[in-house]
C-alpha cells in the first residue's frame, strides 16, 4: 500500500517541472517577439565645411597701399653758358659716375674771356682816372667862386654833369668787369652739388654754343617718388597741411619695396607733402614720398635705391580703437558677410525621457556691416558683428539663410 502511494507524487512532480520549463519556453518566445526591431537608418548627409575667422576688437593701425616710380628730387640739365671749344672733360664724366658739389666737370677755352676781362679792367681804370680829374675840377670851381666872393657856383659851373658823366662811365666799366669775370668763371662748369651724372653729351674739342647742352646731373641725397591715392584714402593719412612747416617726425612713415628674384629689398621714408589737386586722368590723388640718401653714400651697406626703380608703398597711417579686421574673402559685395551662429541643438528621447545637447552644426546668418576701409588682403569693420562672432572666410556657392555647415577655426590675422 506505501509503495503505491510514493509512484503518483514522482508523476506529479516530473509533470510539474515539464510544465515550468514550457512556460520558460514560451515567455521567452513572446519576450523575443516583443523586442523592438531596429529602425533602418538612413545616412546622414555630411555638412559643408567652411572656414571661419573669430571677430575681435583691435587697435588698428591703418596701411595704405600704393606704389611709383622713384625720381631725384633735384634734377638739372647742364649747359653751356658761354660759347667756346671745349678742352678739357674730367675722366669721370661719364653716366652713373658721382661728383661732389664744386668738383670740375668740363673746361671751356677761356683765353677770349681772360682778354675781355683784361680789357674791362683797363676800361675801369680809365673811368676811375676820369672820375678824378672831374672832381678836382670841380674842386678848383668852387674854391675860384669862393676867392671872388660870387657865392655858390650853380650846378653847371660846378661841373656836376660832367661829375655824374664820369660816374657813369666808372659804373659801366665795373659793371662790364663784373660781367667779364663771370663770363671766364663760366668757361669752367662745377658740379652744383652732391650727385650723379646721368647723361653726358659732351667731348673734349668739341664746339659749345651758348645754351648747348654738355649733360644732366641730379642730386643724390634725397629720392622722391609721386604716389597715386584715391580720395579717400587721404582720410587715413595724418598729412600736414598746406603751406605747414613740419618735421620728419610729424609726417607719416612710409616703406617703400622692390624686388630682385627673390629677394626683397625696403627702404624707409616719409610723406612730406600732397599735390592737393586730382588729376583729370585718373581721378587719383598723388602725395609724395622722400627718401634720405637713396643711393647709400652715407652708409655704404646699404641698398642703392636707384633713380627709375619701381617701387611697392606701403604707407603707415592713422591708428584707431573698436576695429574688427578680417580676411578680405570674408566680404561679400560691398558690405555683407556670412556668420556662422547658433550651434545646432539635437533632441534625444527614450521613452518617456528627453534630453538636448550642442552639436557640431552651425546656422549661416547673413549679416551686413559697416565697411572702414578694404584692400586686397583684408576688410576693416567698425561696426556689424560683435567681437567672438565666426566670421565664414571660405569660398562659398549655393547657400542660403539658416543653413547648417561645420566649421574649422583660422588663426587670428588681427594686428
């Protein structure tokens, strides 16, 4: 009897644990068919990616960009101003050689104009001997009137004609003399001051009329170059005024470039003056540029800033606070420029759980501004975007307002 009561229980429990593992089974059959199957995801496009450069406020130092030809201040043509064979020519008068003021350059035949001197020195002797015999007549007149007790003798019987007659002839011998002497000082032509010749027409036996032109020579120790601006980029320049008497230190600094293959050499100056009229031609401007000892005579390593060089200018002038200097590509138009603003917030959710954060995305905003000054490498603002902005410097096609892009930062270019 026991023995048949203990076999149902061992079904009951074999029966039990087949049912529990079914029902595993099954929960976890419906488990996996409850899951959520994933989404199929859709590439996301890849943003545009430009350049930008972060806007700060600066103190600015304006540089205005121009460029001439560089010419003697003092330039002269030299001429014969007496007539004569010329015999002697110094053995450096030849183009690009350097004279120091007073040095002999040409000499004229003088042996006409010694004779006219000789001549007018004999003309002023004979004056001079005249003049006296008129006064002491005069005297002997006046003391024969006296004796006789006549009274004052009248201008002719004092011989005052023939006294001033006298004193004429003795002036236009002097003057004749005078005249004589510059005449043989000008058979000899001196450098006028420190220079170089830059034309020698002239050789030794050759005949020099008056007025013939035996060379030129120019200055040496100041080079001026004519630089042409557009009015309004007087505005920037601190130039004296007309007719001011001004210092070096008073006008403004100007570097002035030439370049020989590769190498780059500058030269330092200043403005010292602007033509103050607008050419009709091409409605500019000119202010000119002086540079001290062009050729380095003064400082024999220097570089020879030589007459005819064109040069690039690059003129320092006014300086002013609250500028924002950018890359010139970051115009667009006259005075529009791109901003990269207002970073891309993305949403995440999960369930009943929602949560935002920043992303790598940025909006395009355009943004108009106000335009100082440009030139081919940059763009002066006063006014438009505020310092911190990004500022899109990059080539861009084909966008519009509100745009997402990616962004890469620039180094700052702000002086």
């Amino acid at each position: 009897m026991e023995q048949q009561t203990t076999n149902p229980n061992r079904r009951l429990k074999i029966i039990s644990t087949f049912v529990v593992a079914i029902i595993g089974i099954v929960f976890a059959v419906v488990l996996a068919g409850s899951a959520r199957k994933p989404k199929s995801q859709i590439p996301k496009p890849k943003l545009p990616s430009v350049e930008v450069q972060i806007a700060e406020l600066t103190r600015h130092t304006y540089r205005i960009q121009s460029q001439g030809t560089t010419l003697p201040r003092t330039s002269i043509r030299l001429v014969s101003e007496v007539s004569g064979k010329v015999i002697s020519v110094a053995e450096s008068f030849h183009v690009g050689q350097i004279f120091a003021k007073g040095d002999m350059l040409l000499k004229i035949d003088s042996r006409d104009y010694e004779l006219a001197l000789a001549q007018t020195k004999s003309q002023v002797a004979q004056a001079e001997l005249r003049l006296q015999m008129e006064v002491k007549e005069a005297d002997v007149v006046r003391r024969e009137w006296q004796l006789l007790n006549q009274g004052t003798p009248t201008g002719l019987q004092a011989r005052e004609p023939q006294l001033a007659q006298a004193r004429a002839a003795l002036e236009a011998a002097l003057a004749a003399e005078e005249a004589a002497k510059r005449n043989l000082n000008r058979c000899e032509i001196r450098a006028p001051f420190d220079g170089m010749l830059s034309k020698a027409s002239v050789r030794p036996g050759q005949f020099a009329a008056l007025a013939t032109p035996l060379g030129e020579l120019f200055a040496t120790d100041v080079s001026e170059v004519r630089l042409p601006l557009i009015a309004s980029d007087l505005y920037f320049i601190n130039l004296p005024k007309p007719g001011t008497k001004v210092t070096l230190d008073q006008v403004p600094k100007v570097t002035l470039s030439a370049h020989a293959g590769d190498r780059r050499t500058e030269w330092p100056g200043h403005i010292v003056r602007s033509e103050e009229t607008v050419d009709p031609m091409n409605r500019m401007v000119y202010v000119v540029a002086q540079v001290a000892d062009p050729y380095g005579l003064a400082n024999g390593n220097a570089a020879p800033l030589r007459s005819g060089t064109f040069v690039n200018a690059t003129i320092t002038g006014r300086t002013e606070d609250g500028i924002i200097t950018l890359q010139r590509s970051a115009l667009r138009g006259k005075n529009e420029v791109w901003i990269a603003a207002e970073r891309e917030v993305k949403i995440h959710v999960f369930d009943s759980f929602k949560w935002y954060c920043l992303t790598d995305e940025y909006k395009l905003k355009y943004r108009k501004v106000n335009v100082v000054y440009t030139d081919s490498s940059q763009a002066i603002l006063s006014g438009g975007i505020r310092s911190g902005e990004k500022v899109i410097v990059s080539l861009l096609t084909g966008v519009i307002d509100g745009m997402s892009v990616a962004v890469r930062e620039l180094e700052s270019t702000n002086e």
